[in-house]
C-alpha cells in the first residue's frame, strides 16, 4: 500500500504534518519470528492486570531514561532555550534524533527500567493512595490537593525570557490529549486558560471530568514552556513529550483562544460514566497494527473473520484509507453509537481492528463497541495513522491514500 502524507489536526484542528519521532526498538520483529526476546520474555512473566500497563511502563521508561541525558546548564543565549542532550559522547539538539539515538543504543537499559516501573506499580496498585506513577508519598500527596492551591503555583517563571520570543510568529502547533479522571474541571480549565494567555499561545482546549483535549499554537518558546508545564502537574505525570505531537505553525493558525469545560473531551454523545475510556480496547502499537493489517489483506475472503474500521469522518475517509477497511458514512464522531448499534450482527463474533487521525476518538469508540459484547476482539491503533506514518512510510507495501484535515467532531 503506499502511504499518505497524512496532514494533522488529528483531534480538534486541522494543521500541518505533525513533527514526531520515530522509536524503532531493535528487539521488534516483523517477520514473524518466534524466537522470544527479552522483552517479549519481560511481558510473558506478567499477570493480566500489570500486562496492560507495560505499554505505559515502557513509554515512561523511555521518557525518563532521555530526561536523564538532558544538560542542567542554565540558558544563556536564545538558543540555549531549547533543550540539549549529551550521550555516548555526542551532543542532540533535536529531539527526533536523541529517540532515534537511545532506541537504538539504549533498548536493554529502558527495558530494565520498564521492568522497575511495572514493579512499583504493581506495589503501588496496593496502597490506599491514588497513584498512577512511579511516585512518592509526597508526590501522591500533592495529586490530591493541587485543586485547592493557588493557580499562579502551577505557572511557569518567566523572568529570563523576553517578550519577543514568547510572540515570535515563527512557531509550532502543538496538539494532545490525555485520558485521566479530574476531579475539579473547572480549576483545570482556569489554569489552562491562565497559562495559555501568559504564553501567549491560541487555540482549543477541552476539558471534562475524563480528561484533556487540546490544540495550541505559539513561539517555541511557549509551547516548550507549556510542555514542561503541563507534564509539571500531578494530573498528567502519565504524559510523555511524544504524546504532543508537532508541527509547523504558531499562534497565528487559530483566531483566538477558546478554553471550556464539556461533558466530553471528544464528543461521541454518550455519557463517559456508562462508557468509560477506562474499558478502551487493546492497544497495538503500529508494528502489531501494521502485521495484522498485512494478514488482513493477504487472507482468502472465506477466512477474513476481521473487520478493519476507520473511525474517522466519511470526507476524511474518502480522502485516504487502508485498503479493504470499513469506512462508515458518518459526519460526525457523535453519529458512531448510532452506526454501531445498527450494525451488532455485522460485528457478531468478529475481530475489528481500528484506527482514527491520532487515536483519541478510538479510546471512546472502542469502549462503546466493546461495551455491545458481540465482537471477538478489539483492538486500536494507538498514537493513529500519526504515529504508523512515522513507523511506516510511503515506500511499503500497505497502501493508505493521501489523508486530510481531521477534526474531532
């Protein structure tokens, strides 16, 4: 199949191509070789309930072993801003090229911290304390008070930036969203609103009671500082730098800023305390995707008991979509209930295999079918077609036709 160059905008905005990096993790094999390696060997001594945190667990590991190269020198220069890693004996400047380093040379030494985080959560999944980190009691303590504190508590200092480089045009777009359960909507919006206006940043932001939806534009500078900001709080300590993807842009991409609180960070229509993104389907990474969308196609119609679904928009789905998938003609997300509930027999006993822009309508919309009980199995692609662009460009065997603006209507 030939790839698209699938645009972003993946949940709330159509932008530019998302700038993201690509974790190409050498003990991945896409042959179809049986031999165990060390971390399928790592995942098959797991029990059920810590297996479905080690995609989690490997991603946190990743972030922090790359956190750890960063220079603690203070910024002198407006380059200096931006963030430097030492490894190896080599100098990174650019965050792609530090991801591609460290998958490369560094997969044992995450996986060994994988190994650590999956056995502190584990630890921590007895404790009376909420906690969805590697986190200590004080750290655990401050989730369940950050509510009551000051707004200005959680806002960058920004005494050694000037004016201009927070409103430099010359910027980038910043797109993400999180699952989490907030238990103050309303103090999150206020901060972000806050926050936003002090960086001088545009765009969208969702925010409910399940968590965070947002589309930004800015500086550099500003989306740096938001970044840092952001994975700062308690509430997203879950987050990593990948899940914001970028691309090009700035401020001047959106005519204002617009923050509020819904009852849905993407609006399906259906209450998320009876369908909860805490019941999501199987995640596959874009190689398990990528596998079982090539057993998919290369099967004989009698044998296909497997459904490949595009949870997408009909105009985005007309513009590019895998080949054989089942694209419903729908106008908006909220209509997909709808569509799933005319369609149970269709879905009877099958394995679906889903896929969306950037993955967050498959959170919510995997629920929902799942929540039907008639499938096999369900599995989602997670980070989208974003994130399998970035595993799998244009020269490979799976075609995927150019693929347009996507909103998360």
């Amino acid at each position: 199949m030939s790839l698209s160059s699938c645009c972003n905008g993946a949940e709330i905005f159509s932008c530019h191509e998302m700038d993201s990096c690509d974790l190409d993790f050498p003990d991945i094999d896409l042959n179809g070789s049986a031999a165990p390696t060390p971390e399928s060997t790592l995942k098959a001594g797991l029990d059920v309930n810590t297996r479905k945190k080690y995609m989690y667990a490997k991603k946190k590991a990743f972030a922090l072993f790359v956190k750890e190269l960063q220079t603690s020198t203070s910024p002198h220069t407006y380059q200096d801003i931006f963030i430097k890693w030492k490894c190896c004996g080599q100098d990174f400047r650019d965050l792609r090229t530090i991801h591609k380093h460290v998958a490369a040379q560094h997969a044992t030494e995450v996986l060994h911290q994988t190994q650590k985080i999956l056995e502190e959560l584990v630890i921590a999944a007895t404790s009376s304390l909420p906690c969805t980190d590697h986190l200590d009691i004080t750290d655990a303590s401050t989730e369940l008070c950050w509510s009551s504190q000051k707004i200005s508590d959680w806002l960058p200092d920004l005494k050694c930036y000037k004016i201009e480089d927070l409103k430099s045009e010359q910027g980038e777009v910043l797109l993400y969203y999180c699952y989490c359960d907030v238990c103050d909507p309303q103090w999150i919006c206020d901060w972000q609103r806050t926050l936003c206006n002090l960086l001088h940043l545009t765009g969208k932001i969702r925010i409910a009671s399940e968590g965070i939806n947002g589309t930004v534009g800015g500086s550099k500078v500003s989306t740096k500082l938001y970044i840092d900001t952001m994975l700062s709080h308690p509430l997203f300590k879950q987050m990593c730098l990948e899940d914001f993807k970028r691309s090009d842009g700035g401020a001047h991409c959106f005519p204002d800023l617009r923050v509020g609180v819904f009852h849905e960070i993407v609006p399906m229509g259906v209450d998320p305390q009876k369908v909860s993104y805490k019941e999501t389907a199987t995640h596959l990474t874009p190689e398990e995707f990528h596998e079982r969308v090539e057993q998919y196609l290369s099967a004989s119609q009698e044998e296909k008991d497997t459904i490949l679904l595009d949870c997408r928009n009909f105009y985005e789905s007309r513009i590019g979509q895998f080949q054989n998938c089942l694209a419903p003609d729908i106008r908006k997300f909220s209509y997909f209930p709808n569509y799933v509930d005319q369609n149970l027999e269709f879905f009877k006993d099958k394995t679906v295999l889903m896929y969306c822009t950037g993955g967050i309508r498959c959170e919510r919309g995997s629920a929902y079918l799942r929540s039907k009980a008639v499938c096999k199995e369900i599995y989602q692609l997670k980070g989208g077609i974003h994130k399998y662009l970035d595993q799998f460009p244009s020269d490979l065997p799976i075609k995927l036709d150019p693929v347009a603006g996507s909103t998360n209507e």
